[in-house]
C-alpha cells in the first residue's frame, strides 16, 4: 500500500503545479539536492530548516507538517516502533 502523503506534502504539490516546476526546479530554488528535496517532500526524510525552506520558497504554511511530526514522535523512540500497527 502507498504511503499517505501529508497535507504539507500535498500543499507543495499543487504549488509546484501552479508554477510548472518538477522537482529540479523546486531544489534549485531551495539550493538544495534534487534527491533531498524530493525525500523531504515526500515524508521520507524530515528537516526542519528544508521545510521552512520549501514552505518559504512556495508560500505553503508550515503547520499542516509539524502535526504530522508530533504524531510520529509520540509512535517511535531512538528510531524504533512502540507498537506494530
């Protein structure tokens, strides 16, 4: 099953569809590499300052992925599942 996107995700998505940007654009924008970029917006990475950055660049509210972190913090320690789902 495909991993859900974020609403943060989905909130870049469509701003880089207004624009017509792939994601070249979007990390050359940033000044950042296309596969870190591409794994921040995606939910496979986090980073807070490539966040801001993203969010900055394409006007997105930072918001929509913060919660999606807390959730994550509170289901994993040191890197490891609390629980099987």
């Amino acid at each position: 099953m495909a991993k859900k996107l974020s609403e943060w995700s989905k909130q870049v998505k469509i701003e880089m569809v207004k624009r017509d940007w792939g994601i070249n654009d979007l990390a050359n924008a940033v000044h950042m590499s296309r596969p870190y970029v591409s794994a921040v917006v995606n939910g496979r990475v986090y980073s807070a300052p490539a966040v801001k950055a993203i969010s900055d660049e394409l006007n997105v509210c930072e918001i929509a992925y913060s919660t999606r972190i807390i959730w994550w913090k509170k289901d994993y320690v040191h890197g490891k599942r609390l629980y099987k789902r």
